[in-house]
C-alpha cells in the first residue's frame, strides 16, 4: 500500500493493510516472521531490500515500522523492545547532559524512575508541572527545556491533557511535545494531527492486546528527526524481535473493534461505581464530571477501557478489593483482551512513592477488558462488598 493510497482509507482499514503487502514469493498475506539475524549479500556492500543485519532492520520489524506510522499519520515508525526502550531512545537522542524536561504531575511509575533514577545521572534536570494546565507547563519551561513530556489520558489518575494547547506552548517555546497514547492508542486519539512532535506507545498494551508480548514504539512526522531516532535505534540497539514484531502486528489488525468494546465496558463500570457506597471518587474521562471531560470529547473518539477509583475506607480496603476480584485478574499491566486489577501504590507506582507523582493509596486502578460487562459488574459488586 503506497503513501498515497493510505490517505483514501480508513483507521480499520490501515490496521489491516498499511506495511503488510502478500509476501511477493508465495502470496502469503500475513508477513512472514523472518527469525534471521544476518542476511546474505549481493556482492560486498550490494544489500537486498536494505537488509544486512537484524539490529539495523528485518523484514517483519519494517513491516510492522511501516504499520505504526500508518496508523499515527506520521512519515516514520520505530518498533522498540519495550515502552522503555523507546522512551529511553527517544530522550538520549534529543536531550544532552545540562538540557532540562518538564514531566507530568501524574505518570507511569517506570517513565518516571527513567527520568529521576537514569536520567538525573546523566545531568538531565526535570521539573513537574500539571500538564492538565497548559499554563502551569509554561511556566515550568526554562530556556534550556529541549522536551514537554505528557501522558493524555494520564496513568493512573485517567487525566486529560489539552494536546493542541500544549502543542502551541512547545512551538513557541521550541521544546518538543512527547505524547504518550498508550492508554487511548492510536485509534481513540491522533496527537500528531494535534500538534505533538513525538508518539510514544507501550505496544505491550493495546497495541498487542493479547498480554503476550513486551513492546514499544516512536511515530513522529518530522523526517529529520525520524532518520535521527532510526540512527539512535541502531546504534543503541534496544528493537523489537521479528517474533514480537509479528505478535504486535497480529493485535493491531483487531486494534478499532477490541477499542470499541473496552470504551463501552469502561463506560459501564464506570457509571456503577460512581453509584456505589463504597467508592469516594472514581477517574474516567468519559463521565460528564471528569474535569478533562470536554477536552477528551473533542480529541479522542471513544474514552478507552482504564478506570481508577478510590475506596471510601481508606488503602486496606483498596487492596482487599484487589484480593477478593476473580473475573479481574489482579496483575500489572493493560490493554489485554482480559480485565485486570491492581493497587498501583503497591504495584505499578511504587517507584513514585515520596515524589510530587506519588498516588493515592486507597487507589484501584481496572484495566477494562472485553469480557461480558454483567459478568465484569458482578465481579466488582462481590470484591466491593
């Protein structure tokens, strides 16, 4: 599928075809998994399709590469080993000892420990600002901010981020806007279409969508800095496997309808638990009182399928909530086929304890799967008590 052809199609449509050509030699439509690590050369620098090395690129990697840019409108595409791996690329390959980020007041656990344990180290300063608030984010930019760092919806506490506000911010101040989309994914929401500079993905989540497979992904429309990321993706070397590309490929093809439903199942649970006794406060941007609500109806499609919520009886009673689920697995993690539950203070977060990112801890944090929504709402009911 050429450039031009993949802007006359659809989301779904792309998910499908974008970068997945029948494999000329025997017509098969799924990409082959080239589990290879060198390639055969044509004569001493004649490579065939650009192929030399699996690090440097494989088949199956540039397939799924071609796919991830698709689906963001973006002109380049990174597959990683992990979410990590590409946040930790993408920083060493735009800041330098003495630059300075300013990072979300609300974050994974794991971006934050990169910035306040490995990037510290490396004489990279941070600061925090409330990304919900444009404003407080121009004011914690300095003159040597090279990133403004955002996750929209915001992990765990489901906050909503302004993309195009922030994205005018960063282009007058000539800091890169990062957007993290692993909990909307590419589906629900187009940061590049809304000014951000760089889309970050956790693939391990919706992406892949199965709880198979461990991944992550760069898409950005700069083709300068896309060829920069590339170089720093080889030269440092943390890609994604052909077996893994492949198991991100397969989720994406079912990317839109499994989206649909986990927003659906999400809506339901929770509209219940702001009924319920038991429950002080519940985050999910698609209720009407969600302070974000207005901002995410008008950049995201549908809300997604994570949900947080605080227990009127304090953090025992959260995490005995955790324990007694049985439908809801309790594990870490997202994005899977599978509802999951977790106490991200005790779990996913504990990185952010003492830190301006510490969260509640009388905090659940549902990870809305594609199960029976009356099956998941009996689950919660017995667990809530």
């Amino acid at each position: 599928m050429s450039e031009h052809e993949q802007h006359h199609y659809a989301f779904e449509t792309l998910a499908i075809h974008a970068g997945q050509e029948a494999d000329p030699q025997t017509g098969a439509v799924v990409t082959p998994i080239y589990q290879v690590s060198t390639f055969k050369q044509d004569g001493v620098g004649g490579l065939r399709g650009g192929y030399e090395y699996s690090r440097s690129a494989n088949p199956t990697r540039t397939a799924l590469e071609e796919n991830l840019a698709a689906l963001d409108g973006g002109r380049r595409g990174l597959a990683f080993a992990s979410g990590l791996a590409a946040e930790d690329t993408l920083l060493r390959t735009v800041t330098k000892p003495g630059d300075h980020i300013v990072i979300p007041n609300d974050a994974y656990g794991g971006t934050f420990r990169l910035f306040s344990k490995v990037l510290t180290r490396w004489g990279v300063e941070w600061s925090v600002a409330n990304t919900h608030d444009p404003e407080s984010v121009r004011a914690a930019v300095r003159p040597n901010t090279k990133v403004i760092w955002v996750e929209t919806p915001s992990n765990p506490l489901m906050g909503i981020a302004d993309i195009s506000a922030l994205a005018h911010i960063s282009h007058d101040t000539g800091a890169l806007l990062v957007i993290d989309n692993t909990f909307a994914s590419p589906y629900l929401q187009q940061p590049l279409a809304l000014g951000a500079d760089v889309v970050v993905y956790s693939t391990t989540k919706y992406m892949g969508g199965h709880s198979d497979v461990v991944g992550g992904a760069l898409v950005t429309d700069d083709a300068t800095l896309g060829e920069e990321l590339a170089y720093h993706q080889n030269a440092m070397g943390a890609v994604a496997g052909p077996f893994d590309s492949w198991l991100v490929m397969r989720g994406i093809k079912t990317l839109g309808v499994r989206m649909d439903r986990h927003s659906a199942n999400a809506t339901r649970i929770a509209e219940f638990l702001t009924g319920h006794p038991k429950v002080a406060q519940v985050y999910y941007p698609g209720l009407p009182e969600h302070p974000g609500h207005e901002i995410a109806a008008k950049q995201m499609r549908a809300f997604g399928g994570m949900v947080s919520f605080r227990h009127r009886d304090g953090e025992e009673a959260a995490i005995q909530v955790c324990n007694r689920a049985e439908l809801f697995t309790l594990g870490e993690s997202l994005g899977g086929v599978e509802s999951l539950i977790e106490h991200p203070g005790r779990m996913t977060h504990a990185s952010a304890a003492g830190s301006p990112l510490e969260v509640p801890s009388d905090l659940v944090r549902l990870s809305v799967g594609i199960e029976s929504v009356d099956d998941l709402l009996a689950d919660l009911q017995r667990a809530l008590g």
